[in-house]
C-alpha cells in the first residue's frame, strides 16, 4: 500500500487533522509530520523516508506554509523524486514564486477550510493506494513501506545532510498575515533632553497630587466579621489541571477524560499482556533498526488485531495501539494529538479499556511506550 504525505505548515495543523480524517474516511493511508518540534535530525531522515516512499504528496498552499522552510525543503524533494503532486489552496494569495508551479497546474480551492470534493480523491487515487475500509495513519514509518536507498540515490543523501534549520515558527498559533520582525526605532538626535524633560514634569505633577490629596488612612478593626456573609467554600470544584505538563500516563489520561466528560478506561488483562509483550519485542530491536520497522507488528509478523484475536481477545477487530519510542520525555498532550490524529472516530467516547506497559532503556534513556486501547463491542 502507498500512502499519501501531507506538507503543511504546524499554523495549519487544526486544518491538517481534520483532512488526515477525511482522507482516512475515503481510504487512504496518510504519512503526516505531527511532531511539534522539528529539531531532530533524526526525524527529517524519517520525513525524508515517508516523502520517498509515498504514493502521493498533498501541500497545504497558506501564507504560513509559504514561508516554512520545512514544507518547501519537502516540495522540493517531492519535485526531485517525481511524486504527483496535489495542491490545496486553504488561504492567502497564489501571487508567490513558491506557487507558481502550482497555479500553472491543477490545484484544488478549499478555502474556508472546506474539504476536497469527490473527484479531488477520485483523482488521488489513481496515484496512491485506497482501501474498501477506512485508511491508517502511519507516521513515523508505522505500516510504511520498506525503502530501499543505496549509495546511487544522490537526493536522499543531499537531502539528510542538509536538514531545515530547527525552528519554532510553525509552532505558534495560526494567522493569514506574516508580521514583520520588530526593528527598534532610531531616535531622533536631541529627542532625548525632550523626554527627559517630559518626565520631570509628570513626575513632579504626580508629587504634587500626593501633598494636596493624600490617601485615606488605613483604619483597623478588630470586629469580628459576620460568619453568616463570607461566602461558602463550593467543595465540589475540583483544581484546573495543567494537563500540557503532565507525562502521558493512564493516571494523566483517565485525569483528562474525568475533565471532559468521559469516563475512565480500565485495565484489561488480556491488552495489558499483549502491551508488555509488544514493548519486549520492540526494545529487543537495534534503535538503528527501528526506522524500517513496522512498529505495530510483533515479532511474528501480526498486527495487534491478529495478536489479539490469538489472545482470545473478544472483540480484536475494535482495538486500537498506539506506540512512541522517543529519547526525551512524552507528554500527555503527546498522545492526546496522537490518539486524535491516529485513532478511529470519536475514540475517547467509545474507548472502555485498555492495557499500557512503558519503559525507560536503563542503557540508552530512551522511552518505550505501548498503549492499547479496546473499544468494546
């Protein structure tokens, strides 16, 4: 199966997940870059594999993707490895240089953040693979084709020893409008003694009102306050928790659902098993070797519903698994986009149990992380 990669710049993500769910609904499997932070030179290698192995390559056209670094490194190798190219224009104007290649061609209208039509995914699928069911999410190179790069594949080897500079700017809220970097203002020559002398005057005039109006003096009392008027204490009001601090965590995550309304998984044997036998067969794997692993197969070759199905698990077909192998800690907002970006429709309504094992490498201090997720009948 080839999958489709989407290019858009992080002030567009709320844009990007909805159509990754769109594109899931009509089939197709989607490679999307849902890292926050985009320092890892690592990660751009596997950007770089997703980008060579995908069957279709999708760019966000907006004011914000316009001026990313990371999405225009991205064009331009889809351009280098002949990937068929899908624009959708979301905002902004098309008068770019960046665009030029793409108002020539055939680019799709989405703006006010529409969903493509029909024919956009009929057209989509005559270059990259779509399913009779719903499409997977296989970021980080879960479920992504194995490639096979030799020493001849010159733009692969540019590529990763020329990763986009590590920046913050996708990382910060959306807007259709570019603002200009802050250039202190040139003082005049002489402004100076004016301002002092304004300032002289202000706070003389402040001094002046402090003599001629002096505050009202503090009166203490020693009289009990009424009782019967201070306000009662609402014991059922529970503390606003910081949820983008915690680390991801049944405790964290239970702690999110009981805040938003749903109510908290419990743990099933059965799953709980299978996450710690899935987190033994993936630690047992060279790291070096995990970017062309399909890390949500184990070691014989089955994906978690066959696993579970084998486990006498009674509902393997609605079980969803969720991985993260990563070297600095993983947040509960982490896997809050995770379980959203990668799970099935409306999954935190329908999820009821769970299995979780995750582990700290004593060796390597890299994080393993294996949650299952069953959504009952």
């Amino acid at each position: 199966m080839s999958h489709v990669f989407i290019s858009y710049s992080k002030q567009n993500k709320d844009y990007a997940r909805q159509l990754v769910s769109k594109l899931r609904d009509e089939g197709f499997d989607v490679w999307i870059d849902d890292r926050e932070l985009r320092a890892s030179v690592d990660w751009w290698q596997s950007i770089v594999l997703a980008l060579r192995a995908c069957g279709a390559f999708i760019v966000i056209m907006t004011p914000e993707s316009d001026n990313s670094d990371w999405v225009q490194r991205e064009i331009t190798l889809a351009l280098k490895y002949d990937k068929p190219i899908f624009p959708l224009w979301l905002s902004g104007s098309l008068d770019t240089p960046n665009w030029e290649l793409f108002v020539r061609t055939q680019y799709t209208d989405v703006r006010g953040d529409k969903m493509p039509e029909e024919q956009f995914f009929a057209t989509l699928s005559e270059a990259a693979s779509r399913r009779s069911r719903r499409g997977e999410n296989v970021t980080k190179t879960h479920k992504v084709e194995k490639v096979v790069l030799d020493d001849e594949d010159e733009v692969f080897r540019q590529a990763i020893a020329n990763p986009p500079a590590p920046t913050l700017s996708d990382v910060f809220g959306p807007t259709d409008e570019t603002v200009p970097p802050a250039v202190p203002p040139q003082a005049k020559p002489g402004w100076w003694r004016l301002g002092l002398a304004a300032g002289a005057v202000i706070v003389l005039v402040l001094v002046l009102a402090f003599i001629l109006n002096p505050p009202a003096p503090v009166v203490v009392t020693t009289e009990t306050p009424d009782v019967t008027d201070a306000p009662v204490p609402d014991e059922t009001v529970t503390p606003t928790l910081d949820f983008s601090s915690e680390p991801a965590s049944i405790e964290s995550l239970n702690a999110w659902r009981e805040a938003n309304g749903y109510a908290p998984l419990t743990i099933n044997a059965t799953l709980n098993a299978l996450a710690k036998r899935h987190l033994s067969y993936l630690s047992a794997i060279p790291y070096d070797n995990l970017p062309s692993t399909d890390l949500y197969v184990d070691g014989a070759g089955r994906d978690i519903q066959a696993a579970a199905a084998g486990a006498g698990y009674p509902a393997p077909e609605n079980i969803e698994m969720f991985v993260e192998i990563r070297d600095g800690d993983f947040q509960l907002d982490d896997l809050l986009r995770r379980l959203d970006l990668q799970g099935s429709p409306n999954l935190q309504a329908r999820a009821q149990e769970y299995g979780l094992e995750q582990k700290r490498s004593i060796d390597t201090s890299r994080l393993y992380f294996v949650l299952i997720v069953g959504v009952g009948e």
